[in-house]
C-alpha cells in the first residue's frame, strides 16, 4: 500500500494508506490506523468491482469507522 499521509486530530498519532489494484477487476483499498495511549485501532476497506471506488469516498468513510471505533473504548 502506498502512505497517503498522517490524520490530524484522531488519537496521538494516526495515518493512512490507499491502493489501486487490478486482479481482474478493479479493487480500491484504504486502511487507516490510529493510536491513542496503548489502545490501537486499524480500519480497513476495500471494494471491488467495475469501477474503483473513488478514495475520497473509502478515506471518509474509514476515518468516520475509525473515530466511531476509538469513541467505543473508554478512557480512565
């Protein structure tokens, strides 16, 4: 996967990755992972099909999994 860049403002650090493939059909993936103290997070979603799935649409829709998913865990 290639780096798409840091995520500002989830956790103490996160960043993403993205990919386009071809393996007879066109599969768009984004992973996106985050820390916050010792509690880690990975998100990832990939979709196949006709068409790729453009990665604006899979980066909203996995940062929104990813803040949902660390707002489930509580903090002491």
């Amino acid at each position: 996967m290639r780096r798409a860049g840091d995520l500002e403002g989830i956790g103490d650090e996160a960043e993403a990755y993205t990919r386009q493939s071809q393996p007879g059909f066109k599969y768009a993936e984004y992973m996106a992972q985050a820390r916050d103290d010792n509690l880690v997070v990975q998100v990832w979603l990939a979709v196949g099909g006709d068409e790729f799935v453009s990665t604006e649409l899979l980066a909203r829709e996995t940062v929104r999994a990813l803040r949902r998913t660390l707002a489930l865990v509580p903090t002491a």
